[in-house]
C-alpha cells in the first residue's frame, strides 16, 4: 500500500466516523487490474480504497443519482476532471456550493476542498485539461478532408450498439429524459443503423459543446473502443477557441445558451 493509499483511507475513515460525510466515492480494486467506483459508508470499509495511476474514471457521474444523494453529504475522490466536472455542475445549478467535499490526493498527503473557491484555486494551478494523445488525434482529424473524416467516423461507428454505456458515463449527460428516449416526436432513430447512430452521436456531442470537461471516461466506457470523446473535444475546443469559454473554468454563462449583441457570428457565413 503506498503512503498516498494511507493517507486517503485514513481521511475517509476520519470524515465518516465525525460525520462530517455520509458516504465517500472514490476508487477499488477491479477486475484484471482495472479501478472501479466504491462507496465507502462506514469507516471500517475505508481499506476498499485505493489510489494510483489507474484511477481515471471520472466519479461525478454518480454525485447527481438520487440514491447518492438520499445518503447525505458525499466526499469524492478528485482527479482533475472531477474537479472540473464540480465547477460546471455548479454553473448550471445541479450542485450548490458546499454540497460535495472535494479530495485531492497528492505526495504530500490529502487536501480536503470545501467548497468551489478552493476548488477554483486548485484548479488555477494545474496544467490544461486535454491529452497530449487527444491534441494529437484532433489534430489529425482536423487536417483531414470533410470526407476523409466522414469515412473516418463512417467505419467507427459502425462499430456502435447503441447501448448508451457513454451517455451514462459522462457527469454532463444528467438529464432525467434523453433526447433520445423520445418518441413523439422521434428526433433519433433507435436502431443502430448508420443513419441513427451518427445522430445520435452528433446530437450528444452539441450537447456538450462548451460543457465536456475532457475526461474521456465516454471512451473508457464504450465497449466497441469508439473514441466518442473526440466528437465533443472537438466541440469543446471549438467552444474555447471561438467564444473563450472553458468547461470546468467558466463563469455564469454557457456559450451556447448566452448572447452579445457584438457578436459577428462568423460561424455561420
């Protein structure tokens, strides 16, 4: 067990046993070497946990379920992504400032963050949200023809089953009806033939235009091995580099859903 495993288990078992959370989130031993959720409820359950270099799902998905949220207070473990994924959350008033106990594990032991101002500061602090691999593979994309990456997207996902495991994923897809799940009228088509597949993805990825937080936790989960996440990285860059917006970092406003009068929507000519 190494010296940040310690440290988080013996804050998990601390916050339980005064109270002061009602539950912890964070991440397990799984199967062939994989993290998996846990939640820790009572203080003798705190060596479930464990913390490493594996740990990449991203644990907000589960802050918004209303049987997580009958608990009381939650703690979670925070990578990056989730801190980010706490600050959006808030700007679109899912989660109230102080609702979630935020903690950072690092070599220096466990940060506890309170509140969205000291998540904030943190996040000042870190380095930028995408992948190097991700840069890479959007730049790729980016340099190719409209119909080169049509055929691109074509041949992935044919691949795809609609099984929805990356909607369910995403700390951002929290919606309690989808799009999708509509019938009348039927804006997606349900089966996955090619037509309805690519709306659906393409409809998923607006969605998160100006939203995605970057954690790909949507690829991770797919179990074709689609990189769906590119789709809203994509969107997502395409948010910052236009409107100046970032997920996980903004202010009040959504860039999709906000308008000055001194914009020239160039986008659009």
């Amino acid at each position: 067990m190494s010296v940040r495993e310690s440290d988080l288990r013996a804050t998990a078992a601390r916050l339980l046993e005064t109270g002061s959370v009602a539950v912890v989130i964070g991440y397990g031993a799984g199967t062939l070497g994989r993290r998996r959720p846990v939640f820790v409820r009572a203080p003798a359950q705190a060596g479930e946990l464990v913390f490493d270099d594996e740990c990449h799902q991203n644990l907000a998905t589960y802050l918004l379920k209303p049987e997580i949220r009958r608990l009381g207070r939650p703690a979670v473990v925070a990578i990056p992504s989730v801190l980010r994924s706490l600050v959006q959350l808030a700007t679109e008033r899912q989660l109230k400032d102080g609702d979630v106990l935020a903690l950072v594990v690092g070599d220096d032991g466990v940060r506890e963050l309170a509140d969205l101002a000291a998540v904030r500061q943190h996040l000042a602090g870190l380095p930028g949200s995408l992948h190097p691999a991700a840069k890479t593979e959007i730049a790729r994309l980016s340099a190719m023809t409209a119909a080169e990456r049509r055929a691109f997207w074509s041949d992935e996902l044919s691949r795809c089953i609609k099984c929805y495991a990356c909607r369910a994923a995403c700390p951002m897809c929290y919606c309690e009806r989808c799009t999708t799940e509509c019938n009348r009228p039927q804006w997606i088509p349900v089966a996955s033939h090619g037509l309805g597949t690519l709306e659906y993805h393409l409809m998923r990825a607006m969605h998160l235009a100006g939203r995605c937080v970057e954690c790909a936790t949507c690829s991770r989960a797919c179990p074709a091995g689609i990189p769906v996440h590119l789709l809203a990285v994509f969107a997502e860059e395409s948010v910052r580099r236009q409107f100046g917006a970032e997920a996980g970092a903004a202010g009040p406003a959504y860039a999709l859903s906000s308008f000055r009068p001194e914009d020239q929507e160039g986008f659009i000519r």
